[in-house]
C-alpha cells in the first residue's frame, strides 16, 4: 500500500527556494548572535550548509544532520535585539 503524500510535503525545488528564503532571513539577524557570541561559527556553518542543499550540492538528510548538529551543540545568547528581529 502506498503511503499517502501530505498536502505539506514539498518538491525538492520547493525546499530549495524556501532554503534560500529562510538563509536570506538568518543571515539579518546573524551578525547579532555573532556579537553576543564571537567566535562562535556554527550558526554560519548551518547557514552554509543549508545554501549547500539550495545550490543542489549537498542532500536534505546531510543538511539536517548537520543543522541538527549545531543546533544541539549551540546555546543562542538572547538579546532584546535578537527578539525583535524580523525578516
């Protein structure tokens, strides 16, 4: 039996052009984590990746792990500014 496909699932070239999208948005708000936490490279790396994925050099499951990767390793410092930031 096949498994039904969701109404949420996306095309590859959907993810990619949401990729871009969503790199576009982290990269605004990027330089003030990398203020409160210099030297700290992972988020940019995630972001790296992810345009990775977008340019169809890399596959989604790399991405992820990747992304979750950084994401477990990775203490976001919170500053006001970081809250109000939007794309």
């Amino acid at each position: 039996m096949a498994k039904e496909r969701s109404p949420l699932t996306r095309s590859e070239d959907d993810r990619r052009v949401l990729i871009v999208w969503a790199v576009a948005c982290a990269e605004r708000a990027l330089p003030l984590f990398e203020e409160a936490a210099p030297g700290d490279d992972r988020p940019r790396e995630a972001l790296a990746g992810a345009m990775a994925f977008a340019r169809g050099e890399m596959r989604i499951g790399v991405v992820r792990q990747l992304a979750a990767t950084r994401r477990r390793s990775l203490t976001w410092p919170h500053t006001p500014a970081v809250s109000r930031c939007t794309c």
